[in-house]
C-alpha cells in the first residue's frame, strides 16, 4: 500500500531541474536531456509549482538559481549522484576505470569543461564522473576519488597540491562607471555584488586602499560566483572578479576591470586525493594531469 506521506516531486521535473542548474542555459540543458528547450521549461514550472518555491532567476538570458534554487540543489546532488552510481553498478561494465571527480559547478564550466576533452581523448580508458557543487564533499562518505577545492589548502581529510592562486579584481559592465573612476572617487550609488561564500570579500578591497567599505544599502549578496558574474554582465553593479572565472569575459568585452589588474588574495585552488585510502592509478593520473593544467595557467 503507498504511503500518502512520501511525496517526492515528478522525477522527470527534478531531472531538468538539475541539468539546468548545472547548465545554467536551457539550451545546453535541453542537449544534456535531448529534449526540447519547452520541455525543460514546461519540467521547471512543473518543479516550481510542486514546491510552491521559484527556483530560478532569468538574468541576461541565463538562468541564475535563486538562494532557495542553490540550497535545493546541494541538497538533493548528493542523492542524484548516488542513483547515478548505483545505476552505473549494474549496467554492464564497459572496462573503463571511473574516477569521481568533484569541484564547483562554475569552475567546472569556465576551467575544466574546456580542457577536459584533451584528458578523455588521452586516457580513454578513464571515465571522468563529475559532482558539481559547492558543497565540501566528504571524500568517504560521498565516494570521490580526487576534489578541487579553495582555500588555504590546510583540510584534515585529503592530501592537497597547489593548483594555481586565486586573483581577484573588482569587474564591471563597459559603461558602468565613467571614464577615470578610481577606488577612490566612485560615483554615488555604485552597487556592490557580494558572493555569499566570500561575504568579507569588499570590506578586504576597501582596506587594502584605505577607503570606507561599501554600505550594506549599496550591496547585493549572491549565492555563487557565477551569479555575480551574470549580474555584473547585466550592468547592475560593480563584482570581485576572480581568475580564472572572468578570463573569458574580459576577453569577450562583457566584463572590464576599471581599476586595472590586482593581484592574489592568499587563497587558491587545490587539487586533492583522499587520506587515509590509496587512490586507483586512474585517480593519481587525472590528479596529475589536473596540476600539469593548472601550472599551464600560471604560465
């Protein structure tokens, strides 16, 4: 007999819901599903009517997840994955070695997705599994093999090696500010874009040049740093860009940076192998190839 309490969402809905949020376009969500852009959205109003939540935000033809969008989906990745994993045991093996490879959804696209297809057609025996979040994964309990992280590279649990420094830079739409504005001499209503993970990010910028920090009124926290990119594209308010998310931006022109280059904040990128657990072959060879990528970067 069913149970009247287990109410789940239309697995359907919940599947475009995550290959949107990790797409962040229905167009690539809807080649990820190969299905109809309509479908997707139709799926997603489905989703969102189900929760009686909005998951989404449309910000320059993007979708940007909402807060609650963002916590929806850390929430439910981990389940997703483990009904990936747990099909992927009993279909037949087709003899490549799988490696779980997790890091943020925004990095993924912007940095590894690109340089991904270099490792795959060099190892073809290696599957590259990727769990995008921005959540610290447990490497045991959450079954990953090798993790980008960020920070100081000091976490109990793995073995971490440099990958490349984090650089950041303030970024703005072309236009945004006048011509010859400085940290100094901003021009009355300037908006700060905030990523919520780093929330003292302009109080540090506004030290290092002896300035007032941005009034909590003149700010707009975020969820991620791909959403304060997309905002910032929109015009609406002066972003910390941070390599290697605005490479491509400031190369296409959707981005500049006003004040010129700045330089590395103390924290970086790392690439880590679980402690306490001898990594397959596979593992070390992509955690390798990872680095030999990341020194290219800072070349």
């Amino acid at each position: 007999m069913a149970d009247e309490n287990f109410n789940l969402p239309p697995f359907r809905a919940l599947l475009a819901f995550w290959a949107a949020a990790r797409a962040d376009r229905l167009v690539d969500a809807a080649e990820q599903l190969s299905v109809t852009e309509s479908a997707i959205s139709h799926q997603l109003r489905r989703l969102e009517e189900f929760l009686n939540v909005r998951l989404f935000e449309r910000v320059s033809g993007r979708l940007v997840l909402t807060p609650i969008g963002q916590r929806y989906l850390e929430q439910i990745e981990p389940a997703m994955r483990d009904i990936h994993a747990a099909t992927a045991a009993l279909r037949p093996s087709d003899g490549r070695q799988a490696v779980r490879l997790t890091l943020p959804p925004s990095l993924a696209a912007t940095w590894l997705i690109p340089r991904l297809g270099a490792f795959e057609a060099a190892q073809p025996e290696i599957d590259v599994q990727l769990a995008l979040t921005t959540r610290l994964l447990d490497p045991v309990r959450d079954q990953i093999d090798v993790a980008i992280r960020y920070g100081k590279g000091a976490w109990p649990d793995v073995e971490a090696a440099f990958l490349f420094a984090d650089v950041a830079t303030p970024v703005a739409a072309p236009g945004l500010l006048p011509d010859g504005a400085t940290p100094e001499s901003l021009p009355k209503g300037t908006r700060f874009l905030i990523n919520r993970g780093i929330p003292g990010e302009w109080e540090e910028w506004a030290r290092a040049h002896g300035i007032a920090p941005p009034p909590p009124e003149a700010s707009l926290m975020l969820e991620t740093i791909e959403q304060v990119l997309q905002v910032a594209e929109a015009g609406r308010g002066l972003a910390i860009g941070r390599s290697p998310y605005i490479e491509p931006r400031l190369e296409r022109g959707s981005l500049v940076a006003p004040f010129g280059a700045e330089g590395p904040t103390g924290a970086a990128y790392f690439v880590c192998l679980p402690n306490g657990r001898v990594p397959t072959a596979a593992a070390r060879r992509l955690a390798r190839w990872l680095e030999g990528q990341g020194g290219q970067a800072k070349t």
